[in-house]
C-alpha cells in the first residue's frame, strides 16, 4: 500500500486548532495502523486573502487535486465580511467545491446519547436519530448564471438563477439510492415541486432513477413540509436528498435540533478525485485562538475521511468509537458542559480521543 | 359605517368544514358589534377546477377585487397532483396572490400556554415565543422569468429565476420596521448575503431603510444559521422579514416548533385592495369531511381580517380571548387531544368560541 497524500487547509477562526487535533489523530492513525499519510497545509479563505490576495490562491486547488483527500478547517470571519464577493472567505470554500468537483455533501446528522439533553427538544424524540442529509453541491442558485444587478427604468432590479441540468440531478439522486441502499432503505427526496420547475425535473429524474432501487422506498416530501417534520418526527428519516440551498437550510436545522452542532462532520465528494471533509460548524471568530473550541466534529470528519477517500472502513470505526467513548467517559469541551460542569482544553480534548484510540 | 364585504373562498379538504365555523364567528361578532358583513362566496382550488376548469375562475378574482377582505380555508388534495401546472390548486393561490397584489404575508407564532406541551421543544426553551413572521409573497423564485427546461447538447436543462426589484426589496422591509416598531423593536432580516446577488442587494437596502428607524434594532442573519435559531432559541426572534422561499420554509419551521401548527393563522397584505387571511395548515385530505378538523387556526384568520382590514381591533382581541378561554378551559380537537382525552368536533369546537364571546 503506498502512501496517501492528504491536503490539510487549516482555513479561518478556529480552524487551526481543531484541525491540528484533527491531525495529530490521523498521525496516530497511521503510526498504529501501519499507514502512511502525506500531509501537505495549504491556504484557503480570510487568511489566504491576507497573505495571496485571493481566498482560493491557484496553489491550493493545485495542492487538493494532487491529493487523496482534502482535511478542512472552517472559513471567514468579520474581519473579511465587507469585502468584495471575490475576496470573501466564503468564495474560496465555494471555488474549491467547484475546481474539485465535489458535488455530493453527506452530512450524517446523529445523536449522541450522552448528549442528548443538551437538545431543546425533548430526549424521547431524539433518541435514536439517524438521518443521512445528501445536499446537491455545485448546482442550483449557487453558481447559476445570470446572476446580478440591472438598471431598469423603475430602478436596479437583481436575479439569481437556480439552475440544474438532468445529468446533475440524476447523480446526486443515483448516490441517494445507493446510500439508502446501505442503511435503512428509505430515501426522501426534498423539493418545491409545486412552486419550481427544476423541482417538477426533480421529481421525475427520481421516479425514473427509483426504478433501479425497486428496494428503496422513495417518498417525496415538500421543502416546508420537511422543514416541519425534522423538528416534529426527526426519527422518520433514513437518508434525505435534495437540491443545494434546500440542503444548506435543512442540514442546519437538522444539525442544531440534536443539540451538538459542534459535533457535526461532512464529507464533500465528487466522482473521481479527492474528497473534502469538514465540521459542519463555522469558524467561530469570537472564540478563535484561545484553545477552547471543540475538535470533535473536525475528529468525527477524519473518521468520514478514512472511510469514503482511504477505504479505510476499520480505522473510521475505530476513531468514531474513541470519541463516543470519550463522551461517555463525561469529557466535554465548554460548548458542551453543562453550567458549573468542568471542561477541557481543545488540546486535551484531542488527547483525550488519542488515548482512547 | 357601511356594510363590509368578504369573499369567502372555503378551497378543499377540511377547507369548507373549518370556513363554515370561522363565518360563524364573524356573524356572531356582526350581531353582538353591531356590525354588517356581506359575505359572498367564490370558488379556488381543486373545486374550481373541477367545476369550472380552472383554479383561480376570473370571478373569483373579481369577487375578491370588490370585497374588503378575503377569508380562504385551504386548497390542494391528492387527486388534482399530478395535473399539469395549470390545473394544480396550488396555482390559484399563486394566482390569487399575484392578482390582488399581496406583497406581505404575516405569520404570528405564538405559543398558547396550555398547548405548550405538545410541542417537541421542551417547554422553557418555548415559553413566552412571540415571533411575528414577514414573507415577501409576490416575488423572488415564485414568479421570477425565464424558467422552465430546455434541450441541450447534454441533455435537459432547467432554470427558475430568483427575482426581486429595488421596490419589492424596500417595501417590505419597511413594513417590517413598522411591525418591529409597534412591538418589541427587533428586526431580523433574514437572507444568503454569502452566496446570492439579490440578497446582497437585500441587505442593502435593509441598511438604508434602517436609517428611518433609528429605534428599531436591525440584526442580519444568514438563513441557514437563522433555521438552527429558530430551534436553538425562538424566544430571540420579534420580527423576522425574509424573501418569499426562505419565508416559506422558516415560517413552518416555526410553527412546528410551537406544537400547535393547527392553530396558526395568517394575513396576506397589499398596498391597497383587500387583505386575505387563512391557516397556515393545509387542506388535510385525509381527514376532510369527518368533522374532525380544527377551526381554531381559520377563526384566528378572522380575528387578524377584522385588524388588519376592517379596522376592529376590540372585535380581534374578542376573537383570540375567546379561543384562549376555550383551550384553557380544556377544550380540545382531536388534533391536541392528548392520548385517551376526549376530543370536540369541528362544530363543537366553533360552538365553544362562540359561547366564550
Ligand atoms: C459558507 C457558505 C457559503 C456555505 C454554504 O452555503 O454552502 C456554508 O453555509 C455551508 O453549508 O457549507
Ligand atoms: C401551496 C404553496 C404554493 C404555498 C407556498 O409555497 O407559498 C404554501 O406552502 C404556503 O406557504 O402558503
């Protein structure tokens, strides 16, 4: 087995810090596994637009291309915020997702059951949570054209274009079968389809690609609808699909109702190349640097790493068992303790997962 | 005073039965007021198109052009979803709304005391919620051109365009800032200023128009992170203004929240013409012409038609005392009844807000 090669982009906030403890997982991963793994640091976001004057310098793209898999940080902060659309961190994060292709956003959303009370919602309706989001990545109202302002005799009049092509929607669909194939069998597919025509191509890409999975239940399910009923009956999901800004919305609701939003991993795929895995939580400027910030969703993205880029199924587990164990052991971070309960550092955190690895 | 004049468009599903109960309520309060109230009848949704080929027929739009105020049950229902666009009930509410110039929807979101439990959330996060929902409802991705499919080289493409002027953008913001005035003073504008043109321009003018209300707080919030507040802490929440889209799957988010989805009422608002008021519930195929639906959210509708357009205020909080006297009295639709509690009919239910007016 040769070596992997591995993009590290520690980003904005405190991207940094949770991605070293990250790191230091997957070192200790290879040093037990007997691996061996590349890992090349690149710049992307606020503090690429400070130090190349672009927050997508080409050396990155060229840097995540070269590589098996691309570990990310977090992005932006107020510092970049009122910047022009081509020097904001969040346009480096968009231009990667498109320069590597990476059309597929799976965003496991779980519960952890010694984390459950930390949800507002109420534990009986947690427990056993476990919902599969696929989010559409490089289509939609995300990069169609045109997009702009234009002067009309009645003043500035502005558009977005969501855009779709068959092709792109029937491969997000196409893995939405496959990976409710894998799990429990049941596939929603999220739309507007009473509102939108790219929702109306949707729903019929979907008839015609459920065909192939006569195994999977598929059952469409409006946008407001579904927006509804992960907050009243999250545990009826298996896997949900659906287009890009649809996903942002849902996955966040989704993320914040099992009450550990800092738990949160995403894998970013595309069909051949790289895949790009992240914690679905920001960059948190407010609380950058001072080595407080959980790593575990950044841990739990290595886990999703290992699996879907390195074929590494065994060692995913594994690290996915050290950090379940060390919640139950009763270690948190602040953003997870309870008032007047102690807490750890970001750096012991890691340390603690390592020990359990 | 003169005699005022509502449409009444009762739509399908549970649509008649929960109408029925609301015109009861509006009779009463003619009676007891001293009021007079022609109420005419017109025809939307899948009764229109069954019996007259259409759903929205022109004199319905006639009728609710000539009346003060607009009252609609609801529309839709399995047997017309699979008609082609312009046989789906859901068009002429589209319809309705673009005909008479509906720019504002309002959502209250309340939570009823009584009904607290029956929500997922856990009763302190939700205690004393009072968010006040502002959808921009004519433009953005509803009616936006171009869209539709066309044949490439590679296939099926399909657009919708997301579409907004200067004047749409300004004039519901400034409503908000009105609405946010006469309450708690909060407004929250919700957009994707990261990733779309219009909601850039969107926050501009939200900034502009900011400067007339020095006294009113104006806080941006990306949808994404405001569908996690939402669930994190809905209590944050006075006014909320947001494009029609995002408006649509926030407002059902946070009616779900609240537990009580079948008691959440809304108005639409142009800048002249009559206002219409409905449920945000749907048309409830499943249990229409049982006798079993709530009325409470279509009564509610009233209370805010005799605000909103009749100029009413005592009669509006007449309406919602009584609904609160009926549910803390215990009275309940099959919908809230707890497992093994006795449940009202629909008629039943009417007949006790009446009583308590
Ligand atoms: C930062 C932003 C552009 C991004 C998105 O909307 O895709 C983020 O919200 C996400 O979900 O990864
Ligand atoms: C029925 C549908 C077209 C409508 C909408 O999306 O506006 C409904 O969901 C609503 O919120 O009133």
């Amino acid at each position: 087995e040769g070596v992997k090669r591995i993009a590290v982009l520690p980003g904005d906030g405190i991207g940094p810090e949770i991605t070293r403890e990250a790191v230091r997982v997957l070192e200790l991963i290879a040093e037990v596994r007997g691996h061996r793994f590349d890992l090349v640091y690149g710049k992307i976001g606020g503090i690429a637009v400070d130090e190349e004057g672009t927050p997508l310098p080409d050396e990155t793209v060229r840097l995540c291309r070269e590589s098996d898999a691309v570990l990310l940080g977090a992005v932006g902060g107020p510092k970049w915020d009122k910047g022009p659309t081509h020097l904001r961190p969040e346009t480096g994060l968009l231009g990667i997702r498109k320069a590597i292709g990476l059309y597929a956003n799976l965003r496991p959303i779980t519960v952890f059951p010694s984390l459950i009370h930390a949800s507002t919602l109420k534990p009986d309706v947690l427990a056993g949570v476990d919902i599969l989001i696929l989010r559409e990545l490089t289509g939609g109202l995300y990069f169609g054209q045109p997009r702009g302002r234009r002067q009309t005799a009645d003043g500035v009049e502005v558009v977005d274009t969501l855009q779709y092509s068959e092709h792109e929607i029937r491969r997000i669909l196409r893995l939405g079968f496959e990976l409710a194939r894998a799990r429990r069998k049941r596939l929603v597919s999220v739309d507007k389809a009473n509102v939108l025509e790219s929702s109306r191509l949707w729903r019929e890409i979907a008839e015609e690609v459920a065909r192939d999975y006569p195994d999977v239940e598929l059952v469409h399910m409006l946008v407001d609808n579904a927006a509804m009923q992960l907050v009243r009956n999250p545990r009826q999901f298996d896997v949900l699909v659906t287009e890009n800004m649809f996903g942002d919305i849902l996955s966040d609701e989704a993320a914040m109702i099992t009450g550990s939003i800092g738990m949160l991993p995403s894998a970013s795929l595309g069909s051949e190349g790289p895949g790009l895995y992240e914690p679905i939580h920001g960059s948190a400027p407010d609380i950058a640097g001072q080595n407080v910030a959980n790593p575990l969703a950044t841990i739990l993205s290595v886990a999703l790493m290992l699996r879907h880029s390195l074929g590494m199924e065994d060692e995913a587990r594994a690290v996915e068992a050290a950090v379940r164990a060390v919640l139950d052991a009763g270690h948190r971070t602040r953003d997870l303790a309870g008032p007047g309960e102690p807490a750890l550092t970001t750096a012991e955190m890691g340390d603690k997962v390592r020990a359990a690895l």
